[in-house]
DNA sequence: GGTTACATGTAACTAGTTACATGATTAG
DNA sequence: CTAATCATGTAACTAGTTACATGTAACC
C-alpha cells in the first residue's frame, strides 16, 4: 500500500522520507502512518529500483502556493549553505522516482478493487491513468461495491440487539452514500471524455 | 481485534470454529476473516485462560428462529449418533468462554475509541457493558470523531486535482454522517438511562 | 532552558491474508 | 461422480504500529 503511496507522491516530485510522512498523513485518511513503515518501505523501494535516493540537494518543485513549510525552507536555504546539512541536524536523503518505478507505479494504480484502503490511494493519483483505465478503475470498484450490497440483501442481519441493528444499519447508508459518490464520479468521467475534455468531477 | 469478537461470541453461546468464522464474517464488515487468523486466535485464547475447547457436545442454545443452519444441524444431529464425529468427516472442537475470559472481554470492551474495527466490535457487544460504561463508549467515540473533524478544519486540504477534491469531500460527508449517527445513539441512550429503561436505539 | 519540529533509522509487536494440506459428507 | 460444504490446522507473507535511539536547531 505504502508502495503506491509513496511512488505516487514521490512523482510529483523529489521528496525525503520526513516530508514524505507528512503528505501521507494528509493523504491516507483513516489510519496512521508512521516511520517505522516509511523508512523500511523506502529502502525497499531503493533496492527494488524504484526509486533512488541522493544525499540533499532537493530537487522541490515549489507548489503555486506558498505554504508555512515551504515558506520555512525558503528561509533554511538562506541560512544554510555549508555541506550536506539541512535547517536541523541531519542529512537529509531526497528520493526520486525511476523509470522502472514509473512502470510499477502504473501497474499498483490498476490492480484489485476490493480493498479499500488501495481504492483510495488509487483515485487519489488516478490523474496519472489514461482516461478509459480510469473509468475501469471506478466502474471495477462500483462492481465490487454492489457485489458487497447484493450479498447484504441476499443474507440480512437479523439481530435482536438495538446496536448491532444500528450498525448495520448504517453499514447500508454508508454503502448507498458511497455508490451514489462513486456514480457521480463515473458520470463526470463519461462525460468528458466525450463531451468537454478537461474538466474534472462536479462538487456541488 | 479478534479476541474481542470471539469472546462477544462465545459470550452468547459455545461455538466451535467453523462456526464462529462465520459469524465473525457477518459482524464484521468491511475486511474478511479468515480461518488463518481464527484458529491460532483460539489456540492463543486457551493458552491464555480465556476459552476452554472440548471435542465435539454441542451444547448451542438454539436461537429463536431456526435458521437454514439450525435446520441441517437439527437433521444432522438425527444422521449421527455414532462417536464424536459430526455431520462431515472431522471432529469439532467446541469452545466456551470462561470466568477470567468474561472479565478479560469486558476489559477489551473499553479500552481505546480511536479504532475503527475495534469501536465496531465495542458497539456490536456494548449491551454487555453497564449503560454508564456503554455511554461513556459512546462520547470517547464522538470525542475521537470531533477531533479528527476539527483537525480537518485546521488544515484543510486544497489539492488541485479533482479526484483528490472529491475523495476529501467524501471523507467530511461521511465523517458528518458518522457524528449524527453517534449523536443519535447517545441521545437514545441518555433517554434510556433516566426514563424508560429496556428500549434500544431509535431506528427510523 | 524547555518544547517543538526536523530528520533517519531499528526492533519488537500487532493484525490479518493467502495458500496449502487433509479429509469426510452431502446434494445434485 | 463431482462440486460444495463442513472442519481444523500450518506456513509464509503483507501491512502497519509503538517504542526506542540519536541528534540538531528554531521558537518562545
């Protein structure tokens, strides 16, 4: 999972693994992510040829916006200028994205549909697909959503207890909400790819 | 995690495992439960004290409305009468849960509010808990909610990419939702508490 | 002068998945 | 006769968490 993540992020642009943490954070909503799986992760990758990482010399492409962070390192870069050292203490090892990292990254953003962890990382960098592979990416994961809805009617819960039936009754409304989300996505998608091609999904 | 749910379980009734995994697979919704994590979940809970296992003697009390299951058990149990093998090939193992087992469970039905498996659990089996227990449940949990959403609020994610938009967009509606779902539950049972004690949540 | 943020890593642990092995019984 | 269901288990793997170790530098 950190795989797609990390690939994901890392080609938009070079990164070290500290900042890294933090776009994941903002990114996988849900669940935690710690450096105890990053760093692992990343020397993976490295040895997996995914990525390769070089000492500093980040490479950031400065978002359009100037955030806090990036306002911070602005100020770092006058400050600092003697060897490898960054604003604090370390080293700092900036990772990149490869060519054969490309490839896999491509091939992490279509598998499965089922799990929803993975789904998420998927249409967060779902830009990244070609148009016909992104509607198969939504359509698969609406597929395994109705499978999950067909299954709940077939066998309903008939429990006695008020919680267990409150919880599953929200189950069925989280589901209906998700299907309704995913349809509206589908439909933007459909429609520009023929109609005005550009243009993203509607938010009202 | 596990734990948790097949103590719940063994809570209402002796089971064996086949069985239980199959009550697990309708409790538990989102992931998928498998015998690989089971099994050794029910060797590590009789290590433990918490669960006691004998082959075969099926003491389930039978639920009210006999179910496909009950009706193939019922005949089974007329097929059989030799030995203690069961209705198919291999002999069960049917486990019960014992005294430290109870107050282990109850333990596990406290502790956290952060995790969103074990929150599901904790609610799923909250009628075991006093209702001062049960609510305090309750509000850790809305607690957990409020601070994830405010933290949203702090930050907030302006990505450019529309999938992105999108998915976070989801995120707040599905995180609002949860809220009123939890508001409703302590509302429910607050009323409970003081003047009608005995009926469950409301369920429109 | 203490807290927070920066920065990288390891080790031990928690939690669940997939695939395999084995074998009886029953329904079609 | 064959596919599905019942039944228990192991091994290897995937994925993430918590706690620790280590040290700098900026902020108040």
């Amino acid at each position: 999972m950190l795989d797609l993540a990390v690939l994901g992020l890392l080609k938009e642009g070079d990164l070290h693994g500290y900042e890294l943490n933090k776009r994941l954070k903002a990114l996988v909503g849900g669940y935690a992510t710690s450096f105890g799986a990053l760093y692992p992760a990343l020397a993976r990758l490295e040895r997996s040829g995914w990525v390769r990482s070089t000492a500093e010399a980040p490479a950031v492409e400065a978002p359009a916006v100037e955030t806090d962070d990036d306002a911070v390192a602005a100020r770092t870069r006058r400050n600092r200028r003697r060897s490898g050292r960054t604003k604090a203490g370390r080293t700092r090892k900036v990772y990149r994205i490869t060519q054969e990292g490309e490839s896999h990254f491509l091939e992490l953003l279509q598998e499965d549909a089922g799990n929803e962890r993975r789904f998420r990382l998927q249409l967060a960098f779902c830009r990244f697909l070609t148009p016909d592979r992104r509607l198969e990416l939504l359509e698969l994961r609406r597929a395994h959503l109705m499978s999950v809805q067909a299954k709940g009617r077939r066998d309903p819960e008939q429990s006695t207890d008020p919680y267990v039936r409150s919880l599953f009754q929200r189950d069925r409304e989280r589901l209906e909400h998700d299907l309704a989300w995913l349809d509206q996505l589908i439909a933007d998608e459909r429609r520009n790819q023929q109609g005005d091609p550009g243009a993203g999904p509607t938010h009202p």
